[in-house]
C-alpha cells in the first residue's frame, strides 16, 4: 500500500443490542463523513467516520468481525512479513483486522502508527489506542451498549455509561465518558459492560549517558526515522513551526518531498498583551536540513 493520507481522521461508533434511539454525533473536526450499518441478531452496529481519503478504507469486515480505524500506520511492510500466506490485504483497517485474526488484542503491540481503533466480534468490542496516544479516543460503556468516539464532544448527548471502566480516566463534565489511556486496549464485554484493561506499551525508564556529538547523532538519526517512515515524494504537508523541533522535521521532511512543504508559524504575544500572529512560509524542497 502506498503511503497516503489516513482514510479516517476520526469516528464515533455505537454498538448497542436494544435498537434504541441511536446518538446524533458532533464533531469539531472538519471533513467529509461516511455512515456504516450493520445488524445481527444480536445488536446494532452504527459508524460515523471523518475521513480525507477514501471511506471504504477505514473499516473491514472479515469472519464475523468489524473493525474501525482512525490514523495511519508507519510499519506496514514489517506487518505484511507477520502474515504468511496471506493475500495481501488492500487497505491499513483490512491489514489490522488480519493481524487481530491472528494475534487477538496482542496485534496492537506490534503496530507503530497514530491510530484509534473498534473491533466489534459479536458481542465483544475491543477498543485500542496507539502507544502514544495521539489519536484520542472516548468510550461510554453500559450493560448492553457501547460508544466510542474519537472527540468527546460526540458523545456529549450520549446517555450516561457506568462510573468506572478499567484502563481509562473520567471526563470532566460528561458523567459516564472516559478516555482510554494511550497504550491500551480494552476488552469489553458488550452483555454485562465488563472491560478488561490491557497494557501493550509502556515508556522505558533509563537514563542513557553519551558524548554531546553521540547525543546529536543519535537525536538525528531517530528524526530521520520517524519522518521517513511518515513521508513519501508525493504526500502534501503542511507544518506547524513554533521552535527548532518542528523546524528540523520540516528540513527533514523537505529533502523527501518532491513539492513545497506549506508552514504554519505562531508568533508568540508580547509581554505586555496581545493576541497570537499566525505567518503562512512556503518550504522549498533545496533548503538546507538541520
């Protein structure tokens, strides 16, 4: 699969087994937004997905098992060589959904990627966060239904879910909501609203002492990874630049893109008052890196 866009930026799901009068969600995010039913004997599955790609590839169906996906991933050659005899599947959702085939909840460890995901398996729903959490994800759990969100403010006219669900922390102002904690998937039981909590990455705690030229090496070395691994010739960018991180990722970034890289520099308020300046550059593919 070529690098591209996510198919997804977002979703809210719903799965419930009464039928019941299904939530209106609301997102703050723009973009265009496809809907996805499904009904068994058992319950009701409803997906909303905010998507910049194509809508189709941010969910897959396969042996009983649905699954969403927001986000992208970054490995996704590794992931192809943990699936022999396999074709090839044609999209990141169809990929993910194959490696839970095969590994259950575990798959999430192996993916690097920003991404939220829903596998709803009967009555089983399993929700997961990348290790870093960058693509948000909300639930709101009761005996019988399940939310998830990718904003809170989609399920803000939800009703409310049980106080407690493992793996996750309340939301203030919205009795019921929770945010799953970054490296977890939880295991939901979708009958009696039971979750278990599973842990697939945790930052390492080590202090590592090196020469400063090591240290820069090493700091460069990782940059040129991550980058590598989200950019191709033709994917458009846009970055936002309030210091030298950003900076070094847009020089990065520049010498794989084959057109201009837009950016997005904050100015900060002087000190005595004042709103924020927002300046829009221009990136040129020849400027020098870090």
């Amino acid at each position: 699969m070529a690098q591209n866009l996510p198919a997804a930026t977002g979703f809210f799901a719903e799965i419930r087994q009464d039928g019941g009068r299904p939530v209106a969600p609301v997102f703050a995010s723009l973009g265009s937004q496809a809907e996805l039913r499904e009904r068994t004997a058992d319950q009701h599955l409803r997906a909303v997905l905010l998507h910049s790609g194509t809508p189709a590839d941010a969910h897959a169906r396969a042996q009983g098992r649905t699954l969403v996906l927001a986000g992208e991933l970054y490995n996704q050659d590794e992931l192809f060589q943990l699936l022999p005899g396999h074709n090839l599947p044609s999209s990141g959702a169809a990929l993910v959904l194959a490696l839970f085939d095969r590994y259950d909840v575990h798959a999430f460890r192996l993916i690097n990627g920003r991404f939220a995901a829903l596998v709803a398996d009967g009555g089983r729903i399993v929700l997961a966060t990348d290790h870093a959490g960058s693509v948000p994800l909300y639930v709101s759990v009761a005996p019988g239904r399940v939310l998830a969100a990718t904003e809170a403010k989609a399920l803000r006219t939800a009703p409310a879910g049980q106080s407690v669900v493992a793996g996750t922390r309340p939301v203030r102002r919205l009795p019921g909501t929770h945010q799953v904690q970054a490296g977890t998937v939880l295991d939901i039981n979708a009958d009696t609203g039971n979750c278990a909590a599973h842990r697939t990455w945790a930052p390492q705690l080590a202090r590592r002492v090196m020469r400063e030229d090591e240290a820069v090496e090493k700091v460069r070395q990782v940059l040129e990874s991550a980058v590598r691994a989200r950019v191709s010739p033709d994917t458009p960018l846009v970055v936002l630049s309030g210091g030298i991180d950003s900076s070094s990722v847009a020089a990065l970034a520049a010498r794989r893109s084959s057109g201009r890289i837009d950016t997005i520099s904050v100015t900060p308020p002087p000190p005595e008052g004042g709103g924020f300046s927002l300046c829009r550059l221009g990136f040129a593919t020849d400027q020098p890196g870090p």
